[in-house]
C-alpha cells in the first residue's frame, strides 16, 4: 500500500503554484541542451525532474535517520537486537513492495 503523501505526489491534478527563480544564464543554456538528451521537451521540464529527484533522495535519507534514531532508542529500552533486525527486515521488504 501507498503512503499517503507518495499517492498524493503521484496525482495529475495536484494543485500548483508559480515560482520565480534566478538561475545564472549558462546553467540555463545547460538545461537547455540536456533536455532534449534526457527525452524532456524542455528545460523547466527537467528542472522539475531535478527538483524532484533531490527532494526523494532527502526524503529517503530523512525517513531513514528517523528509523535509525527510533532502532536506537528501542534498544535502550530493552528490545533485542534479533527482533528490531527482523523488524527492520520487515520495513524495507514493505518498502521494496510499495515502488
């Protein structure tokens, strides 16, 4: 099953809201000439994709340091470690099954 915030993300008809941003003239021409490369029908298009790709990495890295803090925090209350591995064994075949 889907997270709710991953269901969410993959709506077409999300609301949207225009950003303005300064972006030096040479990494827009950048953008420009990758696009196309990438199979994107413009620079924007990409940039999103960018934008998009960084924010799942962070979100991925964040998820997981929270999981290690809560792994840590249970050991000092006493759970063993055979049952928070399958635990945690458990989570990321849960996450594999989910994408």
């Amino acid at each position: 099953m889907l997270p709710e915030r991953l269901k969410k993300r993959l709506a077409k008809n999300r609301p949207m809201t225009a950003i303005t941003l300064r972006i030096p003239i040479d990494v827009v021409e950048s953008l420009k000439e990758i696009a196309p490369k990438r199979g994107f029908s413009g620079y924007q298009v990409l940039l999103k994709s960018y934008i998009s790709e960084g924010l799942r990495h962070d979100e991925a890295k964040f998820a997981e340091n929270q999981t290690s803090q809560l792994i840590e925090a249970l050991k000092r209350h006493g759970v063993s470690e055979a049952v928070l591995n399958e635990a945690y064994q458990e989570l990321e075949a849960a996450r594999s099954a989910s994408r």
